[in-house]
C-alpha cells in the first residue's frame, strides 16, 4: 500500500544534518517506524532498536531493503550493542506508551524510563551525540490547568495504576535534563499528545485504534466514562514533523516542547465520527471510568509555533480517513493469508 507521505516547509532556525547515523530506540513501533521512515527517506543511516515489546518487525519492512536501514533486536535496559557505530543523534521512544501495555508489567515500564534511558544518554555522552526524550502529556496528569503548557507542573497520582508509566516520564525528563548539564550534551524533549494513524497496534487501548477496529468488526464501541472527556488528537505524519524540527533545531532550546494539535475533541464525538466515516451499525456501549483518567487533554503549542514554526497540517477528518483504510486493509491482508494480523 502506497502512503500518503504530506510535506512540510522547513525555516531558518532548523539544520538538517547530511548522512547523520541515528539510533532509533524503540524504532519499530507505531511511532519509531514512522520516524525511521522518515529519516530514510531523508538520505540517513538508522540503527532501528526495539525489543519487540509492543514493536512489530511489519511496521519496518519496507525498510529492508535499504542498505541504510539496520534493525537491531535488543531491549535498552541493557546497553547498546557496541557493534552499533558512533552515532550523531539517539532518539529514544523505548517504551510502552498505552495503560494496556504499560501496565502490565509496571516495574519494567519504570525502569525502561529510568535505566533504559540513562543507558542511551550514556552511550550519546560516549558518542557526542545529540539526545531527543520522547516525554508524554501524560506527566500534566489529570490537569487543573488548561490548556497545558509547558511550566504547568501537572497533578499526577505517584501510586496509581499508571503512575509507572506518569512519574517514569516525569523522571526521565529530569534525568535527561541533569545528565546533558553534567555531561555538556544537547539534549531535546518533547511532550507527546494523542496521537494516530497508520501502524497503530490494533490492541493497544487507545481510543482511536480501539473505535476504528470495533467499528470494522461491528462490535459495540466502548467507550469509559460519560463520553464527554475531551482529547486533542495528532496524525502522525505532524508529530514526527516535530520530532525532526526539534531535534534539529539550530537555536537553544531550554526545557521540553508540547507536540500535539490544540483542536479538542470530545470522546462521543470521535465515536460518532469514526461510526460514520466507517459505515458501521456498531453501537456505543459506557464503562466506568479507569482510575486516574484524565478529564481533558489540550497542549497549549505557542512554544513550537514560536520556536519550531510548527503546527499540525493534517485534519481529522482526513487523519481518520488514512488511519481507517489502513487497519480495513489490515483486516482483509490478515483473510487473504489466513493469519489473525490484528493479534497482539
């Protein structure tokens, strides 16, 4: 299936490096892949690192077949193979990002947030390399403040259910921080909202993924709670905009940056949304809220605009659109070759 790749103009404050080697942890996952995509396409070598936790080997075979492209097996709680070159930039997505996953195990998500990521900030300090965090919205908690901004401290519950995954995060931008001041490194993080599209893992709890496979399968679509939480969904293609655009960015760049599109929109309304733009009789089924689960979600982005002059360029009408043909092509690939490519 041929993407649908959207392009982006680039300005005065960003600096793509030619022919860089980049580490890619956590590079064939929903998000690494897409990043490692890029990267490619943009004429670097890419050292993909995943441990295949939630990473699936299909979200990078089309890389393959590029000499530039190395998948390497291995799980970032270890250090990197040494048989991995001096590299130029890491960044690091090594981690379970839906409760689902994360979850279950919570003391290993923990420790991928903290000693996964002091072995890559290790080996970037070994290599002069620059470090990019892949941080999370999730480190506001249920926010008090809205929208989000980057100062806003957050109000998050540190022995809850998601607190492995909340307060590993929130560690993890302070190890990031302290070490690349100690060590001289730059060092960049992002903070992650909502976001969707093309290699979402079928199972994985989000909300999107979740109603779009119902949806197909004309199962009921659940949705937790009154429906009317809000989230700010990002297609995939903005973020890893972002991702690059900071990474690269030639000014200084002091603390973390929200990534994510300010558009809110309520969970009923994405429900309805994906219902129709699906042609499902699915219906809409509630459960109780989980516990710890954000009530509203938007990032305030005036760091990114002003700095980055970034902002999402694909609607979600037309995100949807792509992410839906992705998993029905998904769905008839798996019935075609008799195997269930949505299992976990």
């Amino acid at each position: 299936m041929v993407e649908n790749r959207h392009f982006y103009n680039r300005h005065e404050n960003y600096v793509e490096p030619s022919s860089a080697v980049i580490v890619v942890a956590g590079g064939a996952g929903f998000l690494g892949s897409h990043l490692c995509t890029q990267l490619i396409d943009s004429r670097h070598s890419v050292f993909c690192v995943d441990n295949f936790h939630t990473g699936r080997p299909q979200n990078v075979e089309h890389l393959k077949a590029s000499e530039r492209f190395t998948l390497v097996h291995h799980d970032i709680n270890e250090p990197l193979p040494a048989a991995i070159p001096r590299c130029d930039q890491i960044y690091n997505l090594a981690c379970p990002a839906s409760p689902v996953h994360y979850q279950y195990d919570r003391v290993k998500t923990a420790l991928t947030c903290s000693l996964g990521t002091l072995n890559l900030l290790k080996r970037a300090a070994d290599d002069n390399a620059r470090f990019f965090q892949a941080s999370t919205s999730e480190i506001y908690g249920d926010p008090e403040v809205h929208p989000q901004t980057e100062n806003y401290r957050g109000n998050v519950n540190t022995v809850g259910p998601r607190s492995c995954y909340d307060e590993g995060k929130r560690f993890a931008e302070t190890l990031v921080t302290d070490f690349g001041a100690q060590h001289g490194l730059t060092t960049r993080i992002v903070r992650i909202f909502n976001t969707y599209g093309p290699r979402m893992h079928p199972d994985d709890g989000r909300v999107v993924s979740n109603f779009i496979v119902q949806a197909l399968r004309g199962e009921d679509i659940t949705i937790y709670g009154s429906g009317e939480q809000t989230r700010s969904f990002c297609f995939v293609d903005d973020l890893v905009e972002g991702f690059v655009r900071l990474m690269n960015a030639n000014a200084d760049i002091d603390g973390p940056i929200n990534i994510g599109n300010p558009n809110e929109t309520t969970v009923n309304q994405l429900a309805e949304q994906i219902l129709a733009m699906a042609g499902s009789s699915s219906k809409i089924v509630y459960h109780p809220l989980p516990v710890d689960d954000p009530r509203r979600r938007k990032p305030d982005i005036s760091r990114a605009l002003t700095r980055l002059n970034w902002s999402p360029q694909v609607p979600l009408q037309d995100g949807l659109s792509r992410t839906i043909a992705y998993f029905l092509d998904e769905m008839r690939n798996s019935g075609r070759n008799q195997t269930n490519a949505f299992a976990s």
